[in-house]
C-alpha cells in the first residue's frame, strides 16, 4: 500500500505477486458533513486507512469514497453522486475513488477553481460560482458578474458579494433568439408573448438542417431553447402569431405586424397595381386569389320576414361589410317562408304564406329583371300547388319547388310533390319520378336545399316529415336525368329543421366540401352551435366544427361566390323573430381537421347584422347588377 499526497494506490494480490485489482483514492475536502451523512452507507472498526480502502474496495458498486477516523479507528463508506463546496466549519476530509472523481458532479458554492472547463461534470450549473468565464458554465449559461448574492441571493459556504455564478444565456436583459438556449422561461427569450421554451435536443422542434449547431452544444435532455412558433419548416396559416419573416407563413400569406403583434396576414393580390385577372373580376381569398366572370362575385339579398306581428315585402342587400342601397322595389304582396333564387338576370319570389291573414301557403310567382336601373315585379305563372317553407332552386332552364308546406290553415301539411319551372315556356309542370319509392318519405318541410354545380344535382337536407318528426335524410336529384337518386352517405348526423347548409370550396386546393350548419335540433327543441357540420363531397364523414360563431334555431346561407358564403341567423329563441348574425365563411384550413370561431371571418357590427326580422328568403345577385346603381362595387 502506498500513501503519498493525499492519493492510496490499493491492490488485491494473488499470492504475493500478483495483482488483480487495483484502484486510486485521493484526498479531497469538497464535501460536508450533512452530505456525507446522506451519502453514508457502511462503518466499521478497523486499525488502519489500507484496510478501510481495501474495505471499499471489496464492496465495490456500493462504495466509492471512505472517511477513516484514525482516533476512534472508524472507517466510514458510501457511494457520492457528488462532491461540493463546503464551508469551513462544515467540510470533512475523504478519500474518493479517481476513476469516479472525474464522473461525477461538482457543485460550487463560491470556491475558487470549483468551475473547471477541462472537466464537464465540473462546470457550473445555475446558481453555481464562484466562475470566471462563460466557458466555465455548462451549455447554454453564462458567467454574470457578481451575481451570486445580487440575482441567485447565494450566502454563506465559500460564497462573497463579489463572486460571479452561471446563470441562463437567456434572460430578460440578453434575450435569446430562436434555437438558442438555455432559456428557463419565456422571459429569457425575443418575443417572449409567443415565443416557447421548448426542449433544445428534440430533432423534431429543432431540426438539426436549420438549427446545425444545437448537437454539438452540450445541451442535456431537459435544456430548452427559445422557439418562435412559425418557421420556415412549420409554416402558419392566416391570424396565426410569432412569425418572423414572409418564409414563415404559407404561400399567400406575408409577416407583419397586426397591434402589438407579429402575424401571418394573407396578401390581397386583387390590390396589386396590375390586375391579375385581367377582364375577369379579382376575388381574394385567404392565402390565394380566384378569376370568376363578373356574375359570379356577389351580394346578398334578404327579401320579406315578419318581426312582433309586422310582415315585410322589401328587400335588403348585403354587401362586404355594410348594407347597399338599391332599386329592388316592395314585393306587390307580403313574403313570408316563400322562395327566393337569382337566375339569369332574374329574381324569382315564389310561394309563402298568407300572412297576416293567415298561415296559409300561396301559389302565386313574380320575377324581377336585375340588369336595369328601374325594374319592376310582374306576375308569372302560379305554382300548381300552395306551399311555404320550401327550397327553391335554379339550374339550366328551370327552377325547382321541392317540397313544402302546403295545408291551408294547417301548418304541418307536407307537400310529397314538387314542380318544376320551364324557363322557355314559362309554365310549371308537377313532377315525382320517385322510382316506386314511397313518396311519404320524400314530403319534408324546413329543409335546406343547395345545387352541387359539378354534379348537376340537387341536394335536400333535413327537414320535417308528414308524421310531425325532425329528419336527417339527404335526398338527391339529379337535374339532368330529372330522377330521384340514392346517395351513398345519406344522412346528416343529427336530426334538424331550418338548417342552413352550402357546398364551398377550399381556398387551398378547391377541394369541396358540404356544410350543414344551425337549425332546430329534436331533442329538447335546442338550437346550439355542437349542431354544425361538414364532409368533403368526394369521400370521408361528417366532422362537427370545433367552434361555431353561431347558434340560432333557423339559419340561412347566401353564396357570395364559390370560396365564401354568407350566413345568417334567425330566432334567438322558438318565440324570437329577428336574425341573431350574419358571419362570412371563408374555408381556407389546409389540413381540414378542425373549424373555429375565426374560421368564419367577419362577424359584422350590430347595425348590419340586426335585420329586426325573421322568417326571411335569401339569395344573391351579381355585384355589377344595374338594379345596385353601382352601390355595392
């Protein structure tokens, strides 16, 4: 045994030549009496320092350092997971094993040459001093002058007022960018509303190809660096915060700031210097732009209603953000649940019932030229049969009564027959062609009905049956064949009167999509915004918004061209008659998983929304029709 400085050399002989283990013990004094304690796990009387090395020797992975009490012949042994700065009064003297004595941490508490670069498990974490250089610190730390007792309040053990201790690279003062580290909380980082700490060594936040340095910093498992949350390999969509430059957001969408915030806001190619469409009419869309002939580009118009026993035959336009003046004339009669559709240059108002008289239906039609500055209502041919509460729809040289309420007196009669309009002669003709079905099953009121422009069909969504009960049925006609046909997924997934529904197509791709939305859900007579709902036209289910803007018992949409829709509200409650909104829908989300509130884009401000009237009939014009006086423009 040799005992020279401080360092033991024990071995384990054979015989008396041959060595078969050996190990190197040093004398260090970087540990305290309270820690040792903790550390402790064996004692024993022995009569000498070698046998109480040879002792830890022989314990092996339990043991690593021994304290040897020559005065009461104690040998004390333990395994350390560190060594420490310990105070004059508190430290003791042990012997550690050298292999572990390079593995193992330091923690410094204001000794000088505690924190040593040339050995990792010595630099200095968080609090730790007393350093002299930011490559004393481990990764992501820098020295700060006199900041032991000044940030980190460290006192007693070696520490001074003077001594500088490690402390975040990222902090209030020096704020981090982007991949850099290490950041405790936002505070330490530019940006710190939206930037993130976030783990410094996950490939999949910090891709090594953008961030090269962060695998050769050091950093451990847990270290976070700072992280805004748009960056070129995970681009934000529209609205999204904490982008940092155009690259950061996607194709359409440039970086500015929006307040006090930096966003990713969509670009308005249709105000460029030069129109991008040339002739056509420039429609903006989030994150793109569309050519669409000038009849495509519209504006609402809300025609009739009642509100608190007051029944209304004018009309309303609705343009971008405010209501447009007109030369659309009264109805010669009160418009109350009858149909309203554009074609053609034509506004057709069809049907309704007889109020205030009473809730009977009427057959009566009348069409109204829309490319002149003073037109005029006239009389066509009557339906042939009385109904309210009905789709009306056009395509080709027709227009389509599908269904309906029809009972005079009785509001829930339900019309099995339907009627279509021959635009070159100007007469209507009934027609079922049900193919042997049922007609019961088709005779629906309060249905939402739209026309799937590529297929050439009809669709009839919901409703209220004969047998007085709400319905989930999707009913298709085909308006070329003019015969009824099935439907693979034929049905919505609750039951429901008075929905609003449309087929949009995504600003992205073009991609369409059905949505059916609002409405007088079955169960307890509600109404409530968990009863929205839309599926791609191609393939897939129903998904249900995350969020709707909306909640109301009646609603209606209004196509303003085939990237944006109008939709409207109508009864706050069963007894309310008055719109409760009227929102713009933009579809624009690029994965299509989810729908919110800022989905729906414009909620406008009460004055335009409130129409103070329910009941109403819905369609849209183009914005160049002369009978707007070029007010909507």
């Amino acid at each position: 045994f040799v005992y020279n400085g401080g360092i033991i050399l024990c071995a384990l002989l054979v015989g008396s030549v041959t060595p078969i283990e050996e190990r190197m013990y040093a004398l260090t004094y970087n540990m305290s009496s309270t820690s040792w304690k903790s550390f402790k796990n064996h004692e024993r009387k022995v009569n000498k320092i070698h046998e109480c090395a040879t002792g830890c020797m022989d314990r092996k992975s339990s043991c690593n350092a021994f304290r040897f009490i020559s005065n009461t012949q104690t040998c004390q042994m333990g395994k350390i997971s560190r060594l420490e700065d310990a105070s004059v009064s508190t430290y003791i003297d042990i012997h550690v094993d050298m292999d572990d004595m390079y593995n193992i941490d330091m923690l410094c508490r204001g000794g000088e040459n505690c924190c040593i670069k040339d050995r990792p498990n010595f630099l200095c974490d968080i609090g730790e001093g007393d350093c002299d250089r930011d490559d004393q610190c481990k990764p992501g730390l820098a020295c700060r002058e006199n900041s032991c007792s000044l940030e980190f309040q460290k006192k007693g053990y070696l520490f001074d007022d003077e001594d500088d201790c490690c402390g975040p690279k990222c902090n209030a003062e020096y704020p981090c960018e982007t991949g850099e580290g290490r950041c405790l909380t936002t505070a330490g980082c530019i940006n710190s509303t939206w930037t993130k700490c976030e783990r410094c060594l996950d490939s999949a936040r910090f891709p090594h190809s953008y961030f090269p340095r962060i695998p050769y910093e050091g950093y451990a498992s847990g270290d976070l660096c700072c992280r805004r949350p748009c960056l070129p390999f995970d681009k934000c969509d529209v609205n999204a915060i904490g982008c940092n430059t155009r690259e950061d957001c996607y194709n359409g969408l440039t970086c500015a700031m929006v307040g006090s915030y930096s966003k990713c806001v969509d670009i308005n190619e249709c105000e460029a210097s030069e129109n991008p469409c040339g002739s056509q009419i420039c429609i903006n869309t989030l994150g793109s732009y569309r050519c669409i002939d000038a009849d495509e580009d519209r504006v609402g118009v809300v025609m009739g209603g009642y509100y608190s026993n007051s029944y209304y035959n004018h009309a309303e336009v609705l343009g971008n953000t405010t209501k447009c003046s007109h030369n659309i004339p009264n109805l010669p009669r009160n418009h109350v649940r009858g149909g309203l559709v554009y074609h053609k240059n034509y506004l057709y108002a069809c049907g309704g019932s007889n109020m205030p008289t009473s809730w009977a239906s009427r057959r009566t039609c009348y069409r109204l030229q829309t490319n002149t500055a003073n037109p005029s209502w006239s009389a066509i041919e009557s339906m042939p049969d009385k109904r309210h509460d009905f789709p009306l729809l056009a395509h080709g040289d027709y227009l389509y009564a599908f269904h309906g309420t029809w009972d005079d007196g009785k509001i829930n009669g339900k019309h099995g027959a339907n009627a279509r309009f021959y635009l070159g002669t100007m007469t209507w003709t009934r027609f079922t062609n049900y193919n042997g079905q049922d007609e019961g099953a088709f005779a629906k009121s309060q249905q939402c009905g739209v026309v799937d422009k590529e297929t050439n069909h009809a669709l009839l969504i919901g409703g209220y049956s004969r047998l007085n009960e709400h319905v989930n049925e999707i009913s298709r006609y085909d308006l070329n064949a003019q015969i009824w046909r099935e439907l693979a997924w034929d049905r919505v997934p609750y039951k429901v009167i008075d929905p609003a529904c449309a087929i949009i197509k995504r600003a992205s791709d073009d991609r369409r999509l059905l949505i059916v939305t609002g409405g007088w859900v079955d169960t307890g007579n509600r109404y409530s915004d968990r009863h929205s709902w839309w599926r791609y036209m191609d393939s897939g289910g129903w998904t249900r918004f995350s969020s709707s803007a909306y909640y109301t018992r009646k609603m209606y949409a209004i196509m303003r061209n085939d990237w944006s829709y109008y939709f409207i509200g109508d009864y706050d409650t069963w007894s309310g008659s008055r719109t409760k909104g009227t929102y713009v829908f933009n579809w624009w989300d690029r994965t299509a998983t989810k729908m919110t509130t800022a989905d729906f884009g414009i909620n406008f401000p009460d004055t335009f929304r409130r129409l103070n009237r329910g009941d109403l009939s819905v369609t849209s014009i183009p914005r160049t029709s002369q009978v707007l006086n070029g007010e909507c423009l």
